[in-house]
C-alpha cells in the first residue's frame, strides 16, 4: 500500500508503538499481544491490529508479537534506521530549548546547524552547535542532503523562512511559530503549539 493511502493517525500511532515496546524490552519481555499492547497504550487490541494490518502481518494468532521484530519492522517503516540531520532557525527561547535537549541523538536525529538574525545569539556555542546568520543559510543548506528543519522564528517570519527553506530541498518541517506555513504538497509540516494543545484540553476542565 502507498503511504498517501494509510491514514495519517494510523502513521501518528507507531511511534507511540515504538515507544511502549521499547519500555517492554527494558522491563525483559520478549513478547506482547495486541491486548496487553493495548491495555497499556489505551488503545483497543482491534485498533492495534487494524494500524499494523496496513503494512503486513507481524504477529501469529495466539503466541503474539515478537516485541525486538515488530519494533525494528516500525522502525524500517517510519524510516528510523538511519540518523537524519535538522537545521534549526530561531534560537530564541524555544530554539535553545531544542538545541540543548540531549535525547534526539538516542532517537535517530542530529542537530547539525542553528540559525537567526541577532547579534545577541549569533556566533555563540549552544548545545554543542554554533549559532549562525540566517543570511549563510542557503550557502549551508543547498549544499547538503539535509531534509528536516525546525522553525522557532516569530510568526511573522515564519512563511519567509519556510519558503528559503524548501527552495533548498526540506521535505518536514517542525514549525513551532503560532502561524500556518502554506507549502508544496510535497513537503510534510507538523504544528507544535502548545497554547493550541492547552486549549484543546480546557474543553475537558468543566
């Protein structure tokens, strides 16, 4: 099956998959079954089941998943087994936080490159990665087979940012900037907003 035909809260859910077993391995089990995965996840079994059936079978009726297959099979399909390079811009607050988070490198991604406009932030060390003019930008990036990029610009910016950065070959974007980045179908944007997510669940706080 074409990825354009899985629905995208089936693609959201693996990772999450991937996640639960990974604590599995630690706690030394070597097995799961849909049911267990789902009791510990939320999530019915027949959901578990239905999400996995999209890419093949990978477990047996009645004995489980094999938890170090399944998990390396999500892995291949989320396109984990290689290291992916992102470029950050905007190192404010919300950009530093990034830089100086030490849990991407365990997960499969490496911050190879930070930008922004201030000469506040500019040519200083942070987390490991010295800040660069967004005027070097397209000389850094055109040049490198770099597919991922976060934007922690204001919002402003951000459709100005995003259009530089895909006319260099970004194919994901993680936009943390309180604005709809409008770009090709060809390139996969994911919002993080957290006074959205905060609004989302006061609805539930009656």
């Amino acid at each position: 099956m074409k990825n354009e035909q899985i629905p995208k809260i089936v693609i959201s859910r693996l990772p999450i998959y991937i996640q639960a077993l990974n604590q599995l391995l630690r706690d030394n089990k070597t097995v799961i079954s849909s049911m267990e995965l789902g009791e510990i996840l939320g999530i019915t079994s027949s959901q578990i089941r239905k999400d996995l059936s999209h890419f093949g079978g990978f477990g047996k009726q009645g004995t489980g998943y094999d938890i170090i297959l399944l998990m390396e099979s999500l892995r291949e399909i989320l396109n984990l087994n290689q290291i992916w390079q992102i470029v950050v811009v905007g190192v404010g607050h919300i950009g530093q936080a990034l830089l100086n988070y030490d849990g991407f490198g365990r997960k499969g991604f490496e911050i190879v490159a930070a930008y922004d406009n201030s000469p506040a932030v500019i040519g200083k060390k942070i987390g490991g990665i010295e800040v660069l003019s967004v005027d070097q930008m397209e000389e850094q990036i055109c040049s490198k087979q770099i597919d991922i990029a976060a934007i922690a610009v204001p919002a402003e910016q951000a459709q100005q940012v995003c259009d530089r950065l895909v006319k260099c070959g970004i194919k994901a974007i993680l936009n943390y900037a309180p604005v709809a980045l409008d770009v090709p179908e060809s390139v996969q944007v994911s919002a993080v907003d957290p006074v959205l997510e905060l609004q989302k669940m006061t609805y539930y706080l009656k």
